[in-house]
DNA sequence: ACCGCCGGGTGCC
DNA sequence: ACCGCCGGGTGCC
C-alpha cells in the first residue's frame, strides 16, 4: 500500500544494495519540535517513525515525527534536519528514533529524541564526517561499549538468516487448549475431526470483535498500553481480526476455512462471529479507519457516513476526494485516485493458485450440502461490477488475476470483503512486489494468510505479511525494522524471539506428526535482559580488574599456579550478572566521584535539578535511554548518568547533547546528597535477573495457573535469595538443593507432585542436589538462571523435565545477561559442542571436556 | 549609532 | 515561553 511504499522510498528502502550491509554509525539527540501543533502524544519510553516530508512547504528538508498510532508528533529540528535530510535522500544514511522516558524531564514544547544512524560499511566515513561538520554531535555507539560486538557479527547474521528465519514457528506450537468448534451442519455434512474443530474454534476466536490486539493490555484504569511500543492510549484498540492458519498439508485447512465461511451464514446466535457481523458496519468500517491509517482512501471514504442504507450489500458511498497534486499525496502517504467507490459484501475472497482452485471445489462437493454456499470463480475479465462479485458466498481468485489487473479498474479491490483469504499464501515470492501490492490493496477487516509449509525466507517476505495482516505497529517499516529487521541483520538474538512472539501470537501451526514422536516438544528459549546501570558499571569495573589481572599472569606466564584466583574473577563476574548479592558485601566498597563538583554551592542549578527531580516521574538519561544513575547536571541544566556524559564529552568540541552548549567535565554537577537519595532510594533490591524471571513465571502463570515449573540455579544462596521474592508473588514454592539429605529430597519431589495451583508450582533446584533419577515431569517450564559451562549438565537439568512420562509440550528458558560473560560462555558452549562431536571421531583424543583453558578464559573476559 | 543595550513580540517545519 | 531569538527603539551619568 502506499504509505509501505512511502517509507521505504524515504527511508531508502530494503533493496537498495548499496544499503545491504548496514551498521549503526552511532546516535544524534534531537529535539522533536512543534508537538503542540499535532495531536500525536508520546508517553514513556517508545519507538517513533522518522519520516521524511521532501514536499513539507516550509523546510524541503522536514523530518516528521509519528507515535505508534501513526498521528504526528511534531518535526525533528529544523538545524538537524537539514544534515539528515540529505543523506537520507540520496540514500546514505537511513534513521530510526526512540524517545526516552521523559514524562516531566523536558519542557512541554520539545521532547528530546535519540535519532540512531545506520549507513553502509563503505560510507561510515564519509558520513561521519557529513553529519560532524553539519555541526550535529553524533554519539558513536562504540564509545559507549554496545557497538563492536554488534558490527563484527553482522556479517555473519545475514548469511545464517534464510536457515535462522526457518525457526519462526518454533515457538508456535504451543497453541494450549483450542476450544472446539462445530461446523453448522446445515452446511457441513461431514463431521470434523477434532483438530479441525479446534482449528475452527481458533479461526472464530481470532475473528472476534472486541479483543485487544496482540501486545495490548488493559490497564485497571482504563489505560491501553502497548507492550511493545509502550504507547498509551484510553481509546480501545480495535481488534486484530484474522492471523496466519499454518497446519500442515493434508490435515483439512481447507474444509475448516469452509467452515468458517459457513458460519458467516449459518452461525448460531451466540458465536462470536456474529456480534462482529450483527454489530453491522459500525464496528468493521471504523476498524478500517482505524487500523489502515496509511490507506487514506479507506478512512477518508467511510469515516463517520455509514448509516446509510447497506441491505445485502448496497453500495454504500461514493465520495470524490481531491486530487491535490500526486506528489503531495503521495508522502502522506495517501491514495491518488481519483474516485474510489467501495462495496460492502459479505463474502469471502480466497486468493490462491489456479492448482488450489479444484481443492476448493472438491472439498464443497464432497463436504457441503449443494447450493448451500454460492461461488464464483473470478478471473478478472468476466465483470467489472463489483455488486456482481457480492452475490456470492465465496469468490474464488488468483495471484496473477490480482497482480495483473490495473486495481483502480478491478472490481475485487473496489469490495470491501467480509474477509481475505491467501491460500497457499508462500507462493507470493519474496520480491514479488506486484502481487504483494494487490493483495495489500484488498479490503478487508478479516485477513488470513494460509500456508501449508512453515514461513521462511523466500516466502512472501515476513514485512509484507505484517502489512497484509494490518499487524500494528509492526506493518509500519520503522517499527519493522527497528524491532525486527535491524535486530536480525546484527545478529542480535532479540530479533528472531521477537519475530518469534510476533509471529506466533497470530499464528495457528500443527504438524502431522507431532503425536508420532515419543515425547512432546522441547522448545528452547533465550531471555536476554541488560544489566540495570548499577550492576553494569560493577560489571565493567570488575571485568576491567579480571583483564589486568589475567593480562598480568599470562605475560608472566604464570595463569595455572594462580588458576583459583582467575577462576574466582570470573565466578565474581558471573555472580554479577545473576544478582550482585551473591558477591561478598565488601567487594564493592570504594566508590569514587572523580572531580566533579556538587551542587551545594550553585543555588540556581540545584533550584532546578530539584524541580526536574522534585516531580518525582521517572525519566531516562537521553544517552543510555534508561534511569540515570550517578545522576549528573549540566551547566545548561540537563540530566544524564555521571558516565554517559562523561564518555560523550570524549569528542573533538564536546558540547551538550541536548542543546549543543559548549561543555568540559567543569560543568558538570552531582546533585547535592538529599537530592540524590529522593532518586536513588528506589534502587532494586531484586536483581535484573531475578525481576525477569519473576516476570517470566507471572506470565507463565497467567497462562495456566496450574503450570509447574522448575528453576535451577548453580549458586545455593541464589536459591534462597529467590525464595522471599516469589512468595511475595504469590507462588507457592518448593526448594531442593544439595545440603538436604537423600530422604528430604525425596520428600521434595513428592510435594511437587501435587497439582497446582493449589499445590507449588515453582521448585527451586540446584544441579548436584539431585540424581540422574529425579523425575520432575509434572513440570513444563525450566528456567536456566545461569548458562552453565558445560552444556552436558544443562542438558542433564533439563532431562529432568522432559523425559519418559512428560505429556506436555516443554519450554526452556535460559536468563542470559547480554554483553556479559554469559554470552560469552554461550559461544564456548557451541564450541565445546563441536568438539566433543570431533573428540568423538578421534579416538583417544578425548580431552576433559570440564577442562578450562587460557584460551576460553580470554574469551569469556573478552581480551 | 556601521555599535551595545533594553524590552516587547514571539514561538515547528 | 520562568527560555532564545528577532528586530525596533534608543542612546552620558
């Protein structure tokens, strides 16, 4: 559609070679200005659209800001766009941005943005260079330590990305309990086997009306947030109606999606298909105005004048819109035809290849009572009346039919269909633009996308599909990419699990075989969390000592007399990365502030610092884009962490970030010491760690209250230190660790047995304490808190769980802290894994896989 | 009076 | 909008 189109012209699109390999050159903090001009607000920390206006009649080079809604914020500064704009344009660059937490920090006419930079690996320079003498600070994101690591992977990411996107539906087979459904007999004379009842029951429930989209969750009050993006709203998202149906081939979609067709006619009362479709045009035609917000013609056309007459699918409007000029059109990403008339029908459109026409139509004949469902078969050259194409039930067409036709003339785009279907939908090739603009140009609240074979690349791109699906606010390129797309490119793992999240919230996949094999799935997960700043900065303190200290005795050559005190370095670093307490009290006592002054003796700032901090909202350093800590203060009066600031101020002329005044490490102030507590008071007493896994077993929980789940852990005190926490949250828990004797362990496991949730449901287990008998299967979920050094023992906790007897798909989840030693320790474990498959081979060169060498500790400690 | 300074008008792009 | 910036009014102390 257009505004897809729009942006990835603006933005330089995803084809453009010159932009295959794309890295992040680092981040400029900009002001969105004008914001009280528009009425696109921004709350909390949230991703925002950049979009070029080259036709904006004030500044050629306007950059427009969008919230997630699509609704206008403002405009990125006019001297910082007048530096972007051009290498946007011409394609050197491409922008994403991100609004810190600011709900007070800033004043009410501007909203400071970080704006992240991508260019090509060949450009870097010269780019770097453009936007440095435009006089725009860029902040590179290697000097702040995220960015090595991300750009040596790249290469790597984009070659693994056609067999990694094959995992997509990994995570979606855990579909839970389906309702049944049953076809209306009416219709229907065959009787559905059970799974196609339950793959009715998910069609119906994914069409239902007043569901919150994916991602969204109401707040007590009255409060839409969503997850993803962090956008608040109080008004209700309209529901997502439709998804992807990816069963197998051969077990039946097509006779199910007949069933659903059928229930659009036939339907009893109750179903929830109906109150969509009862509650008449009201309800579809404002979730098209409100859900395609770059189909300007759909929303322009039927906003607010429907009540006109509609029975058996009239037409029901016929409104002219302005030709304003194509190109002014155009970037606001609206339609230029001249006159569209649309007509509501009640019928299903199913697009697939001609070979899958005689599956429809054998599977009508032999599964449906005759003349009980009307269809057309529509190849285009047959009418141009859309009303003809609304006197059926079902309307059978082809990608090609669609992808050839000139849409402003084809009567299938100017219906608006009760649903879309793309069957068979991995025959639109990825870089077919043709047929995927006609499939996006169909209207439709209720969109489907049918596929027999999992979704991977070379498959209809996953993008396309989000905008097919009108999946917000991933359908918008921005957002794609930068919570998809970019993650993936740098081979950042966040990328895939959410895709993964994305992907299967929509999604119904069942194989054939999946009650062949002996035991249910084993699903593998990673949750990646950041340190909190603070333990970050203990992490980067501490690491910094075990390099020198590891540089120290390998020049010495003296690493395996002092091998205990390197191998406590790097417990100490492990320890960190789970929770700080874990590390002895005193190990942390010295803290220095440098020679940065306090503010006791400059009234002026202080008055201000206490004001900004007085009002108590959280906001986010516009560096790091989290909570400042050792929060510092400007000459100019702005507020960063003590060593975001710091390392910015490493420039050529450092200068404010924010406002670009003149700045050296003299003006820069620590709030005096009550000041600081204010803020520093709610300083977690639960690790990152420990919060991440307590949200993982609430969700867990929420999905099934009886769900049981075993948590392991290598550090005994971790286990306890978790017990205090997780009552509070309600669990009832069960602790089995290595001090117990053989009879209380025993007794343990028993307890577990009992079903929850009345019985625990959370068993709290170190490794040792338990022998390769324990069965722990009345258990689903298995929580990994640390990567454990040799993947054999994590297989081993992990086989406690999913062995003879489990009956229930099982999830692994392993807590990993990003940009730590636990990455670090993941890649020695595939190394190792690799090895022990040589070792194997070689015989008598088995090596002590428990054996820690100089090497792997300089892996783990990055030197 | 080709400056400095004052204070009112003003406010995205 | 408690700022910055612009441009007109003004002009010793």
């Amino acid at each position: 559609m257009a505004g897809e189109e729009d942006i990835a012209r603006i933005t330089g699109g995803d084809t453009d070679p010159n932009l295959e390999e794309t890295y992040m050159l680092g981040f400029i903090i900009a002001n969105i200005v004008g914001t009280r001009h528009y009425s696109g607000r921004i709350s909390g920390r949230q991703n925002v659209g950049l979009v070029r206006e080259p036709l904006n009649r004030y500044d050629s080079n306007a950059i427009k800001v969008l919230n997630t809604r699509h609704h206008q914020v403002g405009n990125i500064e006019r001297s910082v766009a007048a530096v972007l704009a051009p290498l946007i344009d011409d394609n050197s660059i491409k922008i994403e941005g991100i609004v810190p937490n600011n709900k007070k920090g800033g004043n009410f006419y501007k909203i400071p943005c970080q704006i992240h930079v991508f260019a090509s690996g060949l450009e870097m320079d010269r780019v770097y260079n453009e936007i440095v003498d435009g006089g725009l600070q860029l902040i590179r994101t290697d000097e702040m330590g995220i960015g090595v690591s991300e750009a040596a992977v790249v290469k790597e990411g984009v070659v693994d990305d056609g067999k990694r996107l094959d995992e997509v539906f990994k995570g979606v087979e855990e579909v839970g309990k389906l309702e049944v459904m049953e076809a209306p007999r009416e219709v229907v004379k065959s009787e559905l086997f059970l799974h196609q009842k339950e793959g009715l029951g998910w069609l119906v429930g994914r069409e239902r009306e007043g569901v919150l989209p994916p991602f969204w969750v109401e707040k007590s009050d009255g409060l839409f947030v969503n997850e993803v993006t962090k956008f608040e709203t109080r008004q209700r998202p309209e529901a997502m109606c439709g998804g992807i149906f990816a069963d197998d081939m051969g077990m039946g979609k097509t006779l199910t999606l007949l069933s659903l067709i059928a229930l659009d006619k036939f339907g009893s009362v109750d179903s929830g298909v109906c109150s969509g479709r009862n509650a008449g045009s009201s309800v579809v035609d404002k979730g098209c105005e409100e859900s395609n917000v770059f189909g300007g013609k759909k929303s322009n056309l039927f906003g607010g004048k429907n009540t006109k007459k509609r029975k058996g699918g009239k037409m029901v409007d016929n409104v002219k819109k302005k030709q304003k000029g194509k190109g002014g059109l155009k970037s606001e990403g609206l339609s230029v035809d001249n006159v569209v008339d649309y007509v509501i029908s009640r019928s299903t459109l199913v697009v697939c290849p001609p070979s899958v026409f005689s599956t429809w139509i054998t599977q009508l004949e032999e599964h449906t009572n005759p003349g009980k469902l009307k269809v057309y078969l529509y190849y285009g050259d047959r009418t141009n009346d859309p009303m003809e194409l609304t006197k059926y039930d079902l309307v059978l067409t082809t990608y090609n039919t669609l992808g050839s036709e000139d849409s402003s003339e084809s009567p299938a785009f100017r219906v608006n269909w009760l649903r879309v279907i793309l069957d068979e939908a991995h025959i639109i090739k990825n870089g077919n633009a043709q047929q995927t603009r006609a499939v996006n140009k169909l209207n439709a609240k209720r969109r489907w996308v049918v596929t027999g074979t999992p979704i991977q690349n070379g498959t209809m791109d996953l993008f396309s599909l989000m905008v097919f699906l009108r999946y917000q606010p991933f359908a918008n390129k921005s957002y794609w990419n930068t919570l998809v797309q970019r993650p993936i490119d740098i081979g950042d793992k966040i990328g895939l699990s959410r895709l993964q999240a994305i992907v299967s919230t929509i999604s119904l996949r069942r194989t054939k075989d999946r009650d062949l094999t002996g035991l249910p799935e084993k699903i593998m997960e990673i949750c990646y969390i950041d340190l909190s700043a603070e333990e970050r900065e203990l992490y980067e303190r501490m690491e910094g000592e075990a390099k020198s200290v590891v540089q120290d005795y390998i020049t010495a050559n003296r690493v395996t007399s002092n091998y205990t005190t390197v191998l406590s370095i790097i417990l100490r670093l492990r320890q960190i990365c789970t929770d700080v307490a874990l590390c002895p009290t005193d190990l942390f006592a010295s803290l220095s502030t440098g020679n940065i002054e306090d503010l006791t003796n400059n009234p002026e700032l202080l008055t201000k610092m206490v004001a900004m901090l007085e009002d108590g909202e959280d906001f986010d350093c516009p560096i790091c884009i989290s909570t400042p800590t050792n929060i510092v203060i400007t000459r100019c009066a702005h507020i960063y962490c003590k060593s975001c600031i710091l390392k910015t101020l490493k420039c050529a002329k450092p200068c404010c970030p924010l406002c670009r005044h003149e700045l050296s490490e003299s003006d820069l102030f620590f709030p005096p010491p009550e000041v600081s507590n204010v803020t520093e008071v709610p300083s977690s007493s639960k690790s990152t760690k420990v919060s991440a896994l307590l949200k993982l077993l609430s969700i867990s929980r929420d999905q099934d209250p009886a769900r049981k789940s075993v948590v392991f852990s290598q550090f005994r005190k971790m286990l306890i230190l978790l017990e205090e926490p997780l009552k509070k949250a309600g669990f009832k828990i069960l602790r089995l660790d290595g001090s117990m004797n053989a009879k209380k362990r025993a007794q343990v496991i028993k307890d577990f047995d009992v079903p929850g949730p009345d019985g625990p449901t959370v068993l709290l287990a170190s490794l040792k304490a338990s022998g390769t008998g324990v069965n722990l299967t009345v258990a689903s979920r298995v929580y990994l808190l640390e990567p454990w050094w040799n993947p054999a023992v994590e297989k081993q906790a992990m086989d406690r769980v999913h062995r003879i007897g489990q009956t229930k798909e099982v999830r692994i989840v392993r807590i990993i802290a990003r940009n730590s030693i636990e990455e670090r320790i993941l890649e020695l474990q595939e190394k190792k894994k690799r090895m022990a498959s040589e070792a194997f081979d070689r015989k008598g060169g088995l090596k002590d896989q428990r054996e820690i060498k100089i090497e792997d500790i300089r892996t783990m400690i990055s030197l």
